[in-house]
C-alpha cells in the first residue's frame, strides 16, 4: 500500500474593523490544500478567524492649554489665540467632543484612534477663538465618547482693549501654606478676593515651567480638588505648584505667586 502525503498551505492576513466605537484586529488563516478537487475559477480554501481583542477605549487624562504653555492668556482686541489638549488613553475608537468658549460650541470633533497612547488636538483655525469683546473668556474641550469621569479641565483668556497698558494685581494666597504637606484627601485651596466680581483660574503643575497637569475657571475665591480629580491627577509623594490668575470688571488683571506643596505618601 502506497502512502500519500498531503501538504497544506496557510496563508495569513490580518485585517482592522470597527464595530461600535471600538476597533478590533481580525486575523485571518486561510488554509489549501492542494490536492483538493478545484477548476480554473474555485480553489477551495478553509478559513479560520481569530479575533484579538485589545483593552477598551478609554480616557485617562486631559491636558489643556494655550499656545504659551499655560492654562491663561491675555490678548488684544482681535488678536489670534489657539489652544491645544493632550489626550492620553487606552485602547481604540472614535473620539468625539467639541470645543467650547464661554458656554458656546465652536467646533465639533471626531476622530479615529487607533494606536499610541496620546494625541494632541489644536483648536480650529475656522471659527477661531474669538477675540473680539473684552473680558474674561472660558475655553473648554468636551468629550461626549467615549463616556469618561476624567475631570474636564477649562482655561481662561483675557480681552484688553488695544490701548491697554496694565500691571497685575497681587493676589494674595492664603492655603495651603508653603511647602505644605497635605493628607492624600480631597482638600481646599483658598485665596484673597481682588475684585468684587473677578473670575478666577487655578493652576495645577508638576514645575515652575511646566504646562498645567490640570485647570479650572470660578468665580469663588475657593476650591476644593475632588476625589476623581485626586485619584487621576496627584501621585503621594511628588512635588506640585498651585497659582491663581484673576480677572475683574475693569480688565484689571490680577496673578499670585507660584506656591508648592505634596501630598503625603
């Protein structure tokens, strides 16, 4: 008796599809054998998938700032700002958000990612941020998907008329103090009212010169760092600045100094 011997090919192909707003990676194993029965127009051929499932898509941090590399600016009348987000996070999908200014929609997002683990976004060139009214203006990005408890952190910039020629204010902090060491908890930070109807920026850095780790616009000369924005933003042990940037009703602007402190392990 004779034996035969059969060989198989297998070819392989990978392939990338989008099902909801998560991707996935298909891998595809095509198998022939060559002494199956088959014309000119059909070869058969086995097919096997594999599907390679990576981790979900998510947002772990927000990053926002203006083209100085702050969380504030003060511009003329009409003069051209952008602001910038980094976005770091887990997996792939469809990013979706819009950027906002004082309240209002300027400009929706929506874009895939697929690799990597951070992306940085410009604000539009078409609308641009408008210069136009001064004062105080609040910037925000929103991420509507996918779904986040990531703290969204807000900016602030300042109108002055074109003629404007000002000095800041001091304005005084009063806690924490100085190279404070904090309980990992959330806690108040509080500072002197310069004006009766100012609007206020508090800053968060890892350095003097860094960009803001995170910001957020108010009108209350108060602030107290809640759990999520804790958990997600402040390492126990490391070293972080706090600064508080104020605005008020005759585009008299006010900036206090740069304060440390940590929390404890």
């Amino acid at each position: 008796m004779q034996r035969s011997i059969v060989f198989i090919i297998f070819m392989m192909a990978s392939f990338i599809i989008l099902s909801g707003n998560t991707l996935h990676a298909i891998t595809v194993i095509l198998s022939q054998n060559p002494t199956a029965r088959s014309d000119k127009h059909n070869t058969p051929v086995n097919l096997a998938l594999k599907k390679e499932i990576g981790p979900a898509f998510s947002v772990n941090r927000i990053e926002l700032y203006f083209e100085n590399r702050r969380p504030d600016i003060t511009v003329k009348r009409n003069e051209p700002i952008n602001a910038l987000v980094d976005i770091k996070y887990t997996g792939s999908g469809l990013l979706q958000g819009y950027w906002e200014v004082d309240g209002r929609i300027l400009s929706h997002v929506n874009q895939h990612l697929i690799s990597g683990n951070s992306i940085t976004l410009q604000s539009p060139k078409t609308p641009m941020i408008p210069t136009f009214d001064t004062g105080t203006h609040i910037v925000k990005f929103v991420i509507t998907s996918p779904a986040s408890t990531v703290p969204l952190p807000s900016v602030l910039f300042f109108v002055v008329p074109t003629d404007y020629a000002g000095k800041p204010v001091v304005i005084k902090l009063v806690s924490p103090k100085r190279k404070s060491m904090l309980e990992y908890a959330p806690v108040k930070f509080e500072w002197e009212k310069f004006d009766s109807k100012a609007s206020y920026s508090i800053q968060f850095f890892k350095g003097p010169k860094e960009k803001p780790v995170f910001s957020i616009c108010l009108f209350e000369t108060s602030y107290t760092v809640p759990e999520s924005a804790l958990k997600r933003i402040f390492i126990p042990g490391e070293k972080y600045y706090w600064r508080i940037i104020g605005c008020g009703t005759e585009n008299n602007l006010g900036e206090s100094q740069l304060r440390e402190f940590t929390f404890k392990k």
